[in-house]
DNA sequence: AACCCGGGGAC
DNA sequence: GTCCCAGGGTT
C-alpha cells in the first residue's frame, strides 16, 4: 500500500537521477572548493543569481583564496572587488565575517551550525548551506527553490508562505532524507526549482509531476499575491547604487561632493542615499569633504 | 512582523 | 514596464 514513506522514497531517488544528469557546472562545484569558497559562494549567491555569481566568484577566490587573506584586504578593495553584485553590505560582512574567523576559529570555517549562524552576514540558510555542501552534514538548507518545490510537490499549493513557519520546518524535516544523501537531495531539489520548478513552472521537463500534488491538483492559483514594492526606478536603494558605482569607479580616489550631486536628481534624496552609506560603512568622508570608499586603516563594529 | 538593502536578465 | 533572484540585519 502507498504510503508517504514511499511517495518520499521515490521522489528522492528520481531528484537525484534527474540532478546526475541536469546539475549545472557551477564552478564552486568542482572537486577540491574548500569550506570557504563554498561560503563565499553562499553570501555571494544571496539574493543574487547563481549564474551572474560564477563569474564573480572565480575572479574573488584568485585574489583571497583564504579567509586569511581576505581578512587583511582594504574594504575599498573588497568592495570594489564586489562590483555590481549587488548588496554590497554583504561585502563588507563577508570581510567582517574572515577578520572573526581568523581571530576566533583559527582562520576556519567551523563544522558547526550554531558558530556558523553566529558569523557576519550568515543567517539561517546559509549556515545550513554550508554544513550541507562544505561538510556533507545533514542540514535543512531551506532557499526559495527548496521552499518553493516543497510547497508543491509535498502540500499541494502554487507558493511557500511569506516566512518560515515552525510547520514548515518539520514538514520539511521529514521528507529530508535521514542518509547520507542528504546533502545531494537538497542540492538536487535547489536545482529543479532553480531550472524547472520555477515561479512559472515546466512541469513537461519535470521529473517527478507525477506524483507532484499541486500537478495532480491541476495548478490551482497562489491563494494571496505577494504585494510588490514600488520599482526600484527613484528608489533611496538606486540612489545608493548611483553614489556606490562613481566611488567604485573612481578606483578608491575621492570624489567631489559636486560629482556625486551631479549624478542624481533630488538633492535631499542623494543626502539621505550618502548619509545612509556612511553609516553603513561602505563609503568615507575626508576632512575636505570628498567622499571615497572606506579606505582607513580598519572597521569595528 | 515590517522594513530596508542592488542590480541585471528574462519576459 | 514587471517579475524574479541559493537572504540577512535592524527596528
């Protein structure tokens, strides 16, 4: 008799027959990445796609392969490093992140999910990510594709909720598998939802619609629609990403406060853009008012 | 829980 | 133009 023991049974082994033969060459995949590459990999990845990463990623593992090395680089070069990946706070975290690493865990990244979560800009997914694909431990590594093929294959519905529930944790937690294939299955699930479970699904490339309970409901429609913020077009964030791309390319030099106004049209939201970059940290003032990417000697927050 | 944080590619 | 993307931090 069918019972959900065997409906998750086959569902793995079908994901990870569909993943030998349709896993992307990523390059952060390739034999040999050492735990930080895959972290780096991870923070680079976050809300930002895997394939503008790669690129990215084989350049920023060339120049600080290590976290050591990382740790002892100017913010302006990590973040001009960044370039338009978007975020770039993250830049300054994942430096952050190495600078803790080589002070309190000798320069390692940790085989441990709750030091791994206690780090700069490694939240819940991340630090699961990498137990799973740095260390092959058992982690439930829980991104939007993961999330998005559970709600459907397993509960039925178009969308996960807006967040993380206990509920779907445990849910989750049980179609997992219990082996060691862990780590694979949550590769594989990432990957079909990144490829063919997307938000406009290709069910007809599907391995498992099948037995996929929201295929065999007929694709009902999400109950609620995301509510979408205004375009980024006039945003505070654009103007952000306007002052970050002249001081990048001004390759660490000053610019002038009349160069920066210059490139944007409302002067009091420029301030407010400028201000917030202080603040964060990813840009600097000097006494003559120029303003440049953070170039003094360290950071501590 | 709500809000903030880039940038680009696909459509 | 809209939608989406291997999320995390702050309030």
């Amino acid at each position: 008799m069918p019972t959900a023991a065997n409906h998750t049974e086959r569902f793995a082994a079908k994901v990870l027959d569909w993943y030998a033969s349709n896993a992307r060459n990523l390059p952060w995949r390739a034999a040999g990445t050492s735990p930080w590459g895959v972290l780096v990999s991870e923070v680079m990845a976050q809300q930002t796609p895997v394939t503008r990463v790669a690129p990215q990623w084989v350049a920023w593992m060339n120049r600080w392969p290590t976290p050591a090395a990382l740790a002892s680089a100017s913010a302006a070069d990590v973040i001009a490093q960044w370039d338009r990946l978007g975020y770039p706070r993250r830049a300054l975290r994942l430096h952050e992140c190495a600078q803790v690493l080589c002070q309190r865990f000798h320069g390692e990244v940790p085989r441990d999910l709750t030091a791994l979560r206690s780090l700069p800009g490694i939240g819940d997914y991340t630090a699961a990510a990498v137990m799973a694909f740095a260390f092959g431990e058992r982690a439930l590594v829980l991104d939007i594709n993961v999330r998005r093929v559970h709600a459907r294959v397993f509960v039925g519905i178009a969308n996960h909720p807006p967040h993380i529930t206990t509920g779907e944790r445990s849910a989750f937690d049980a179609v997992l598998p219990k082996d060691e294939r862990a780590p694979q299955w949550s590769q594989a699930v990432m990957e079909l939802g990144a490829l063919v479970c997307r938000p406009v699904p290709a069910c007809e490339k599907c391995p498992v619609a099948k037995s996929c309970a929201w295929h065999l409901a007929g694709q009902p429609a999400a109950q609620t629609r995301a509510r979408r913020p205004q375009s980024y077009v006039g945003t505070d964030r654009q103007a952000r990403g306007r002052v970050m791309a002249l001081l990048r390319d001004a390759g660490g030099n000053a610019v002038d406060i009349a160069t920066i106004e210059g490139a944007w049209h409302d002067r009091e939201q420029l301030q407010r853009a400028l201000q917030s970059l202080l603040a964060d940290g990813l840009a600097e003032m000097r006494r003559d008012g120029q303003v440049s990417l953070p170039v003094s000697a360290s950071i501590t927050r």
